[in-house]
C-alpha cells in the first residue's frame, strides 16, 4: 500500500505508523468517565470506508488523516490532521 503524503509525496506505508481510527482527534471532556472509557477502549472494527491516523513517522513527522478502504486497501484522500475540521 502506498500513501501520498501531502509534503512528501508518493511513500510506501513502511513509512508510516498507524495509530487508529480519526475518531481520536475528537476527545471528550474531562471529567466524563463513561465518554473517556468510549473513547479509550471501544473501537469499531469496520469493513469498508474508514478514516484513520497515520503519523509519517520516517518522513516529514506530519499527523496525517487517510480515508481508506480497508477490503480493497484503496487509498481514497489524504489531509493533514491540522487542517481537518472536527
């Protein structure tokens, strides 16, 4: 699989660390034990369009969002974190 960076360009996904789901850019209040726990813990496990955080961690070190399908590994967008809104 290979991801385009927006800096860097066309990479192998070596390069990459994956973190999870974009969902953890969403963090719930302090304070909200049960959000916390959800937030944590209890992750889907979809087949199909997902939106991940991938860190390109052997180039540039920028946070990225990749929308992927995870049956076929088509890469369909990739933002950088920063500039996704919530």
């Amino acid at each position: 699989m290979r991801i385009n960076c927006p800096i860097c360009g066309d990479r192998d996904r070596r390069e990459f660390y994956y973190l999870g789901a974009s969902d953890y850019l969403n963090r719930p209040a302090e304070g909200d034990l049960d959000a916390i726990h959800t937030y944590l813990h209890i992750r889907e496990n979809p087949a199909g369009v997902t939106k991940d955080l991938w860190h390109h961690e052997a180039g540039c070190s920028s946070w990225l969002v990749v929308e992927r399908n995870t049956s076929t590994h088509e890469i369909h967008s990739v933002t950088l974190a920063s500039e996704v809104t919530k």
